[in-house]
C-alpha cells in the first residue's frame, strides 16, 4: 500500500474502488433493481423469444400526431416552454378535461411533465417525508412504493387476489387509514392487474380520504383503454374540491406515444404552483415539439383510439380463455390496460417459474415481485402484441406448464 492510500485510510477516508466510486446516497439505495428490466435484458441475450413482457403499446403512433411533432421541428420548435406547459396544450386539456368530466378544470389546475413517470414522481416527492403513511394496492406499477420510501415515507400495502379480479375492497382501504396515513394511492386500470375499479371504488375511497383528510393520488394513464362498455371512474368526478387529489395521466399508452414523453398533473391551484418549483428543478419544462404532438392528438379525435381499443378487447378476450385453459394459472376478468396478472398456486415461486419458462421455451413474462411483495406466485403477462403472437407463447406455455409439478 502506498504511504498517501495508509494516510487516506489513517484519517478515515474511505478509498473507492472501482465498483464503487461514489458514496451513493440513501435515496438512490432505497430505489430496488426493476425486476422487469431482469427479465428483458436476459431475454436480450438469447433468441426466438416472445415477449409478454411488453409495457407500452404495439401500434404504431398515429400519423397525424406524427406530423404534428415533425411540423413543430420544422417551425423551430426547439427552445423551452413555459414551466407549466406549452400554452396551447394546457387549453387543450383543460377542455378536454372539463367536457370529459363535467366540471371546470383551467389551465391553473395542469402542470406539463415529461410522461406521467414525472407526474408520479412530482406528486409522490412533494408529499412523501418521514412519519407519513401511504396505503398502495399491492401488486402495484414499481414506481410508487421506491419514491414514498425514497423520500422517508412508509408504505402500507392493501393485498389483492387474483380470486377477486384483483379488485381493492373499500372497506379494506378505508380500514387501514390510520394517525400516521397521509396519502392513498390509486390506479385504475392497473399495471400490472388490468382491473379497473368501478364507481362505487373509486366514490366510497375519495370521499372517506376527504373526510379524514387524506390526500388522493392516481395514476389514470390507462384511462382510455378499457375494454368493457364502462364509464370511467376518474378520482375528478368523485372530488369536491381538488385540494386533496392530484390526477396524474399521460398520451403514452392512449395515443401509443410513450417515447415522445408527454404526461401533466391535475390538482388545486395551489397544488400545482407547488408542483411547478419542484419541476423547475427537475426537468424544467417537457418536450417541446412532443407537446405540439400532444396537441394535434387531443383535437384529432379518438378514432384511432377506437381501433386500439378494439384490438385489445380481441386479444383480451383471446388470452383470458388462454390463461384458463393453462395449467396452474388461475385467471379471472381484467377490464382495461393490456395486461392480465394470473396466478399460481400459493407459495409458487413465479420468478424460478418465469426463469425457467423463459430458459426452456424462450416466452418472456414478468414475475409478481416486480410488482409488490403479495404477488411472488404471480405472472404478469401483457397482450401488447399480436395475437399470432400470443398464440405462439401459448402453444409453449400450456404443454410445459402441463409438466410442471407445481
Ligand atoms: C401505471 C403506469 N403509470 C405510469 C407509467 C409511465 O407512463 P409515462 O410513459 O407517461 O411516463 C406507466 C408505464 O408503463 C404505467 O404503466
């Protein structure tokens, strides 16, 4: 050892190596590898793999939306916007909000950010802190549980089943608010469930959080793609006031835009003029031309939303019938997003399951515990893709599942 590494090493300075050249902080240790990305990049390695594994849509972004974003690049649309977003956007979704929910959302109610992914990532980091509680569906989207944890806060998982079309009771939710709860998380439809909560959900949860004074947050980037005749359950119809909530949504998977990066907060004013401080140091502003994009998306109709739907209902109805001829898997109805959470039976290890399906028939699917810690004899399986496709995986699936001694 040299005499300047003994010094560093007397006076109590830690030498980094070359794994380890940073003194990561606690935050960053408290964010878990994505268990998603595990299986993605294993699967990358190897060939004639189908991926059920898919988080984001198969179609292709549609080309008005396309132009749209091309024409901004060449008008030089290329500098900043305002923090808040780009003006013409923020009137967009506040008439599309307000015609869609039958009360009155301005432009002061909606921040701009880069994807939802931000908008979750505002909501949770501008309220979570020690000593604060937040109830979270378990199996959730990974995003939520790492940003409470990251920033002090505690969670407290609510279970659901596959039994139950994984759906949240109220009562459940409403019986585990205590001193310490501060916030309850929602999304409907869910990543990774496909359940969508319904009216009586969404109404009986809102409306007991206000009364205790629990704040609401809910990720309803799925919003459009239900697949059952429903009326959307948005927490912005069930909300008196928007002190207590903030909506966090995107164009990403309605508009099957999720590289162009375009998501937004809905709250109180004076929510939002918080929010927009912590953005400012963050990403301070979105994209500049992806917004122009989202422009044209909300005044270009929802027929090409239509045809997505419609081919997700098609492969929806394909792959529940799939999964209950599968088996070992015990399915049940999702409603919306493009996903199905089946299970195995209790006590599986889904993620030795996955490892192995993906090794030995190469179809790739994403284990429960990358979504929660109720979920470990649980597979995610999206039907973000074709349906020749699924059939393939399935043809694997169901006679190598037949083998197993499960
Ligand atoms: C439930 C949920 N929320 C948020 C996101 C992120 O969306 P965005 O692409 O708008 O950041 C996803 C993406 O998979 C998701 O499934």
């Amino acid at each position: 050892m040299s005499s300047e590494m003994s010094e560093k090493l007397i006076s109590g300075l830690k030498i980094p190596t070359a794994d380890d050249a940073f003194e990561w902080s606690p935050p960053l240790r408290a964010l878990p590898v994505p268990g998603i990305r595990r299986m993605v990049n294993l699967a990358a390695t190897m060939e004639n793999v189908i991926h059920l594994s898919i988080g984001q849509p198969d179609f292709p972004c549609p080309k008005h939306i396309v132009d749209a974003y091309i024409h901004a690049l060449q008008k030089g649309e290329t500098g900043y916007t305002m923090d808040a977003g780009l003006p013409e956007l923020l009137k967009e979704l506040a008439s599309y909000y307000s015609k869609r929910t039958g009360r009155e959302i301005t432009e002061d109610n909606i921040l701009v950010t880069t994807g939802a992914t931000e908008a979750m990532y505002l909501s949770i980091s501008v309220t979570a802190a020690p000593s604060r509680q937040f109830l979270i569906p378990d199996p959730c989207f990974p995003l939520y549980a790492p940003l409470v944890r990251m920033h002090g806060g505690e969670v407290k998982a609510i279970p659901t089943r596959a039994e139950s079309g994984h759906q949240l009771d109220p009562q459940e939710v409403i019986d585990a608010i205590g001193p310490r709860t501060f916030a309850i998380i929602l999304n409907s439809p869910s990543n990774p469930t496909g359940t969508v909560y319904p009216q009586e959900t969404i109404e009986a949860i809102v409306q007991e959080a206000a009364y205790q004074g629990v704040k609401v947050i809910s990720d309803e980037v799925y919003d459009h793609l239900l697949l059952d005749d429903l009326d959307y359950a948005s927490v912005l119809g069930h909300t008196s006031d928007l002190d207590h909530v903030m909506i966090a949504s995107s164009f990403s998977k309605t508009f099957s835009m999720a590289g162009l990066r375009i998501g937004w907060v809905i709250s109180s004013q004076g929510t939002i003029k918080m929010l927009r401080r912590y953005h400012m140091f963050t990403t301070t502003v979105a994209n500049t031309p992806s917004q122009w994009a989202g422009v044209a998306a909300l005044r270009g109709g929802s027929q090409c939303i239509d045809e997505m739907v419609k081919e997700y209902r098609h492969r929806r109805d394909r792959i529940v019938q799939l999964v209950s001829e599968s088996p070992h898997l015990t399915g049940y109805w999702p409603q919306g997003s493009f996903f199905i959470f089946p299970s195995l039976p209790l006590h599986t290890n889904a993620s030795h399951v996955a490892l192995r399906m993906l090794e030995e028939i190469g179809v790739c699917v994403v284990p429960g515990e990358a979504f929660g810690e109720s979920c470990t004899n649980s597979l995610r399986i999206s039907y973000s893709t074709s349906i020749e496709k699924i059939e393939e995986a399935f043809s694997r699936m169901i006679p190598w599942l037949a083998k197993q001694d499960l």
